[in-house]
C-alpha cells in the first residue's frame, strides 16, 4: 500500500513534467529525463510504468503524447472526477473556488456546510451540477452522495467536527478523504485517507530554518 | 535529514494532540496515548522526545502543559514567525486570507505579484506590519525580505514561473520555502524547501478510489 501511493504519486509527478516537455515542443522522452524531473532514479521510471504495462524502447524513448494519454487513464483522468467539500471556512471556501482543479478533470461540484448563513442553496432538488458550487446543508450530504454518485470529498472544518464528518462521508458511500483538518484521519478498508496538514508544513520549514540560523539548544 | 523531518513533522502531531487532549480537561500523557494520536510507535515517541532532552516518567508520564511548552520552543512558536507569499491566484489569495496560521504564532506578513491590477500597496515604505497583508510588486520583494528578516516563503505561482521565484527568494535570503506550483523544486545547503501537490495529492485518491471500486487493467 505504502509503495503503490508513492508509485501513484510518481505517475503523477511524470504526468506533470511530460506536459511541461511537451509544451516546450519535445516529442520523445527517456527515463533518465523523467528521473530527473522527480527525483527517481531511471530504473525507478521503467519499473512503475512496467507495473502499468508501459515500455519504451532503448533508442527511442517513450512517445511523449502516448504516454501522457496512457497515464490520464491510470490517473482516472479520461473522465471528470466529481469532489464535494465540507467545511466552507476560509480554507474550504478557498479550494471551492480553486480553479486549479478543473485543467485536472477534478471539479468540486458541492460544498457542505452546519452555518446557514453559508447556504445558497436550501433545496437538494434545485441543484444543477453545471452551475457554480452550491452550498448545501451538512445533512443533505448523504443524499447528493448517493445521486450524484460521488466518490471522492475533501474536509476543511476544525479538528473537533473532523471524526463526525468522515463518518459521515463514509455512510454515504464516499471512498476517498483528502483531510486538510489539523488532526490525522485514519482510512478503513472501504475508505483512503491523505492528510494534508498545512500548518504543520510551515512548522516543519520553521523549525530547519531556525534550527539552520541560530544553533539550537536541545 | 529524512528522518529529521519525519521526527519534526511528528512533534507538530505530538503538538497538535496535546492540545486536544488538555481541551478534554486532561493534565497527563503517557507515550502510549500520543502514539495511538500520531499513528507511531510508544518506543518511538519517546525517542523522538529524548532527542531534544525530554523525559517523562513510567509512573507519571508527562505532563500536558510543560510537554506543550517544550514542543512550542523546539518549533519556534515562542516567537510570531514572518511569512511572505508569492502568487496572488486563487489559491495564493486563500492562504494569503487564511487565518488559521495565525492561533500557529505564523502570519503572512506581505504578498508578491506581478500582476499590477492586485497591488494594493505601490510604495514599499509605506507598508506597517501590523495592517493587513500588503500585496506589492515582485520587484519588492529583495529589498521587503531583507529589511524585515524574513525566513520562509511560500509559492503559489504557476509551475512555468516557479524556479525564477526560488531564484529571486534564495538571492534575497529566504531559508525556507513552501511549495505549492505543481512543480518539484529543489532546495539547495541555504534554503529547505517542501512541496505540497494539492492536485496530485486528489489524483492520488481518484486511482485507489477507482481501483477499489472498479476492476483496472494493467
């Protein structure tokens, strides 16, 4: 599990660097270029497109196009990833209008929220999913879960409301958590989860860039 | 330095937990209840404290306040931490609006663009600290870094123009960078820098999601 999320991972990574390569009017690519964009080893390259049943060839590389296609399939990218996201602070309200997402084929289609000075939307049947991002009560989650078939939810609300809202999610049907709650989440065997913690990233940096200026005692 | 991190990235867990449970009215805590918060080991979490002089006792364990006094100063939260943000997109404008690093003793203290129309500021000398986030021109941002010893960074600019902003960052001083541009960048001896793929962290889900739930070729 551990080594297939950083194989994932990676395939993303390659994803990202053969579109910059791509945009820069190169057709082919080797292993050993990929390997330098993220950080791999070249081995390390044709070792987790083998598991996808990807090859090159030693003199000509992979075809840059082939292969971009190839890894939206296995990124699920072939078609557009429905997302809803509970917790509309500033952070929540932040990634529901990111719209960074959508050059991904991700797009929030929902947002979810206990503050009904939130709501622009308090009726679940006048939603339209092409529309801009409703905002729906928390308790209308399960049934947009259900009808719209949606797999995938990101939480943004403090740490205490965290625990409630994934087992929430998660008898609605949903499968995948990306947690930006400052609290770690554990998945099941029905459900993934990713933490995110942001905070904790810029303590992180803190604690070098200060451990790196002045000697710290212990 | 991988183990470092993990080891730093655990004590903003460690951190983080205490605070939850002496909101719960608890005073102590045994290494075994912080591992059960952070996912490691009890062995570990009292190797991670004995690195930085921290000692509990079998029968007491530690003490909540003084544990959470200790870990504040190892990250550098006894002190407010200066924060500048280049990228006012929709995602640089969120982190740049999000208070939710402030209760962590960070703040975003000014904000970079090259995009005229969202300067909000056109005279570096005008700019009081304590006033809400400046937004200024990138040209700014040497003279910015260097009169107001800021340390970290965060990028959220889009992947094409990323290393020029480390670039300007690294020239300027800055030791630490967050890294959101869906871009590997790399730090160098001077300057850490940690990547965060929101992006990447979502495709990451939709695979395992799609390969529970469906059956994926190879």
């Amino acid at each position: 599990m551990k080594t297939n999320k950083l194989c994932i991972i990676r395939l993303s990574k390659y994803k990202n660097a053969l579109y910059r390569l791509k945009s820069l009017g190169f057709v082919r690519v080797f292993s050993d270029n990929l390997a330098d964009a993220v950080e791999a080893t070249a081995s390390q390259v044709r070792k987790d497109f083998s598991i996808f049943g990807i090859s090159g060839n030693k003199r000509g590389g992979y075809k840059i196009d082939e292969l971009i296609e190839k890894l939206n399939i296995i990124l699920g990218k072939d078609e557009l990833q429905k997302v809803i996201i509970v917790g509309l602070g500033k952070l929540g309200t932040a990634l529901s209008r990111y719209t960074g997402f959508e050059k991904e084929e991700i797009k929030i289609v929902a947002a979810f929220d206990i503050d009904s000075t939130k709501f622009n939307q308090t009726d679940i049947k006048m939603i339209k999913l092409n529309e801009k991002t409703p905002v729906l009560a928390l308790e209308y989650l399960p049934e947009f879960v259900r009808k719209n078939n949606i797999k995938i939810g990101i939480i943004t609300v403090p740490d205490i409301a965290a625990q409630q809202v994934v087992d929430i999610m998660l008898s609605s049907g949903i499968k995948g958590i990306l947690n930006f709650a400052p609290i770690r989440l554990r998945g099941n065997d029905d459900c993934i989860i990713n933490n995110v913690n942001l905070e904790g990233e810029l303590e992180n940096l803190i604690y070098f860039v200060n451990a790196s200026t002045k000697t710290k005692g212990k």
